[in-house]
C-alpha cells in the first residue's frame, strides 16, 4: 500500500499570509503525520468539519496566534520530546485560550486521573483526553 495515499502529513499554516479559516483551525502541537481517517475523526469531534489542520511547536504558541487563526480546538500527545501536556496548558492558560484542548492517546487505565492533574493545575483550560481505540475516538470524562 502506497504510504502517501494512507497517510497525510498535517497542513502547514504559512505564518505570512494572513490567511483565516472561515471555522478556525484545528491546531496540533508539535510535528506529527495522521492518517487521513483520523483527520477527519477530528475535525468532527470538534466540529469543525472544514477546519485545516495545523501544525505550531508548544514554543511559537503566543496570543497573536491565536487571535489569528481562531483554532476551535487545540491537540497534542500527552507527551512529546520537548513537554506534555502540563506545559501545554500553562501555555494556553497564559496567552487566554478558552476553547477545547485534547491530548490523543492510546487507551490508558484511568484517563480521569490525567484530566483531574491538568484540571487541578490549570483550571481554566478546557483539557480532556481523547483515547484512540480501533477506528473511533473515546473522550474521557472528568469524574
């Protein structure tokens, strides 16, 4: 099976062009390649069924970024080479995103205790944990 046709890399937002999504974007923090069907799963799960997918490191995250690509929904790993979702949300605590942040991960024991850490941490970041099972995502409830 050809890997590019299975797989597509996350757009790229040109930081130059001044380009705005009509819906936002959905933003990915830090470097990934998604399949395709998973894309798609996303866009839904924040329902934003257009919305690019773009790609920013945790570091170039500031409120001007914010204010102008409009994300409906911010994503990460739990954990990547440079941070986790910890700083992540200190990030977006500080520059004021107030809208959905959601770490992907395979199925944990107990996704509520991650929820309950950044939820103890950064109260008003609206953080869940979406847990990627064989062809559906799973959204963890805060209990």
């Amino acid at each position: 099976m050809n890997v590019q046709r299975r797989f597509k890399e996350i757009q790229t937002f040109p930081e130059a062009s001044g380009h705005q999504a009509e819906n936002g974007a959905i933003l990915w923090i830090g470097r990934a390649i998604l399949p395709l069907s998973l894309q798609n799963d996303l866009r839904h799960a924040f329902d934003c069924k257009t919305a690019p997918l773009l790609q920013r490191p945790l570091q170039s995250i500031n409120s001007d970024l914010i204010s102008r690509i409009t994300p409906c929904g911010i994503l990460s790993t739990l954990m990547w080479s440079s941070g986790d979702v910890l700083d992540a949300a200190r990030v977006l605590s500080a520059v004021g995103y107030r809208g959905p942040y959601r770490a992907l991960t395979p199925p944990l024991p107990n996704a509520s205790l991650i929820v309950a850490e950044v939820a103890a941490s950064w109260p008003n970041v609206d953080f869940n944990v979406l847990e990627l099972g064989e062809r559906h995502l799973r959204c963890t409830p805060f209990a």
